[in-house]
C-alpha cells in the first residue's frame, strides 16, 4: 500500500458523460482496494450521481450540474447558462472543500472547467494528464505522462493508480446496483412476460450522434432473427430515443419489450446484468454493459474502438470494412457508409456467439 493513500482523501473530477464517468470507476476501486482507509470523493454530474453514489468505494458525492455546449440539441445561449451554472458550482464546491479539504484532486476530465473545480479545494496536491487540453495542465502540480498512440480510455485513467504505485486487477471492473434497482429490473422482466430462465439480449440502438445510428430495417431484422432462435430481445434507452425505437418495433413481426424510458438509470443497468448480452452502437449504456460484466456487441463507425470500445476480454466490435473513412469523429455524414457496411448476418452471429449458442438462420 502506498503511503501517500493511507488515511488521506482523495477527490476525483470527472463530471460526464455517462461512458467517461463509467471508465473512471476503476480508478476509484483500486485506490480503495489498496488504501481501504482512504476517503474517496467525487464531482460528477448530477445525472450520474446515482452511478457514483451506490458504490461503496465512493465515500462522498459532489452532484453538479453545468449545462452541455457540446450536445447536438443545446439551444442559443448554451454558453452563457453553462457559465452561469459554473460560477455558481464553483461557489458551492469551494464551500464545501473548506470544510473538509482534500489531500490529493486526481483531474480525470482534463479539461478548463474541471481544472477550476480543482482549485476550489484549499491545498492539496492536483494531478492531471499530460496530454490535456484547453489549459488544464496549467492547473496541476503533477502531469501524468501519456504514451503516444491508442489508448483505451480506461487504461488511461490507470495511470492515476499507476502514479500511486497501485497496479489495477480485474476484479477492480463492476458496476454497483442495490436491491431496489434489481427489483425494478426484475419487475419490468415479469410484466414483459420475460421469466428466470428466459434468455434475452438488451437492445440500444440510439446515440448522440447522427453519425452512430445504424439501418432501423436492421434492427428490426436483427431482433426478429433473435426471436425466431428463441433468444427475447429488450430495448432500452431514454426517453427521447422511444420514437427511434417505436419505428424500429412496428416493422419487426415479433413483439419485443421496450424498457426504454420505463426504469432510472440504475434499474437499467440491473436489467442489463441479467442480460445474456448487449448490443448497440457506441454510447454510454454500452459502457455500462461491459462494466456491468455482460458480453457486448458493439457497432461501431465514426468512434475509435481503441479508445472507447467496450472494455473486456467478452465483447465484439464489430466495424465495416475496406473504408478509408473509419473513425473519422464526424458527428453528422450524409453517406454513413461505414454503419451501412455492417450486415444483419454479422452482427446475429457474434450475438449468438457470444451468448454460446450459434443457432441456424
């Protein structure tokens, strides 16, 4: 156990979106599994804090909310209310750091905002990458060093516990649900006449990004072929993505359950656990999956899954092939060659595989 965790606390930053707070966990579960007498806090956003908030290595919560500049649907005048919200989150964190200060602020979000949080904290020493961006190392006393090239986002956040001598293991990979979150998964399961032994794959076929949606005739037919092989299939997702996957379910013959918008988000990743497996395109419940321990298929075009594809040994990226235009971050593309490319039949069997049954078509 390294000296400098004994006993001290900790304040991890890392504020949004829901894959980048999943990715962090790690880090907060092999400090405490190295240093149990460390006291680990958390600014996350406020729609995140029930993820942070159950799990016993978090010692406290900071919720925030600052609203996002940076999402396709933030309106005029994003910025001048994210600056707003940020002036007054400022104010709270500082009060409430002056009360109990922290000894160490490990930056995860790297960013300028996340750095002025930081300083809300009277002394401690503030740790944050290298490589960050908008003027965030000017903000630390201690830079990570980042190699060069790919690098999955959550072997890059262990560099923190690398940086405290703390060496990451498996078993520092899960995602904490309670009994009140399983029970609502558990409920939703019987009111869709999905029973115990039933197996079921957790469908999420939405995302931010134009740029990440695959074919709708495809998923329709995607999750018809699971039902034909006796395998029920469950949309989830929020609110907003219920049009998306209305359009999806009325062209299927089979009837599937849509969870979508129907459990909190913890109750959705209960239900994601007792999944046989996930499939979606990349976005933050795919993330959730993989942290949660269920196989993951994930498709994937725009995004680098070097970097942000489903963490583990038990998951599939599966991807286009022969272009030129993969990973290219766009957010909105007129073409979408590299989703078109990617077929019913491939997607079916690396669910089927994964699942450990390859069942004809």
């Amino acid at each position: 156990m390294d000296d400098r965790l004994d006993g001290k606390r900790i304040l991890l930053i890392k504020q949004s979106s829901l894959g980048d707070v999943i990715h962090a966990l790690p880090v907060a579960h092999a400090l405490k599994r190295c240093a149990p007498s460390c006291r680990i806090g958390w600014v996350v956003e406020a729609a995140f804090a029930s993820l942070v908030a159950r799990d016993p290595a978090v010692d406290e919560v900071y919720p925030i909310h600052v609203p996002s500049t940076s999402d396709p649907d933030a309106t005029r005048g994003a910025y001048f209310r994210a600056c707003t919200a940020t002036i007054g989150v400022l104010a709270r964190l500082r009060a409430a750091f002056r009360q109990a200060p922290y000894d160490w602020v490990l930056d995860l979000h790297a960013s300028f905002r996340s750095g002025l949080f930081a300083l809300m904290n009277p002394g401690g020493v503030r740790v944050g990458f290298g490589d960050a961006r908008e003027l965030n190392t000017l903000f630390q006393h201690r830079l990570l060093t980042v190699a060069s090239g790919p690098m999955h986002a959550v072997d890059k956040n262990l560099l923190f516990c690398s940086f405290f001598g703390c060496s990451a293991r498996e078993e520092d990979l899960y995602l904490v649900t309670d009994r009140n979150d399983e029970d609502q998964a558990e409920a939703f399961l019987r009111a869709s006449g999905i029973g115990p032994e039933q197996r079921f794959v957790y469908v999420n076929p939405a995302a931010r990004w134009q740029s990440k949606f695959w074919i709708a005739s495809r998923w329709s037919a995607l999750c018809d072929l699971l039902e034909s092989a006796g395998v029920r299939t469950v949309f989830g997702g929020s609110p907003g993505d219920r049009a998306h996957i209305e359009t999806i379910v009325t062209d299927m013959r089979h009837e599937p359950a849509v969870a979508a918008g129907r459990l909190s988000l913890m109750a959705s990743a209960a239900l994601m656990k007792k999944a046989a497996a996930y499939v979606g395109v990349d976005t933050g419940p795919m993330h959730m999956a993989a942290m949660a321990g269920t196989p993951v298929v994930a498709l994937f075009g725009p995004t680098h899954p070097e970097r942000v594809g489903p963490y583990g040994m038990h998951n599939a990226v599966i991807q286009a092939e022969g272009l030129d235009c993969l990973c290219c971050r766009k957010r909105v593309c007129a073409q979408q060659r590299c989703m078109e490319g990617i077929t019913v039949e491939r997607v079916y069997d690396r669910v089927m595989t994964l699942i450990g049954e390859v069942t004809p078509r």
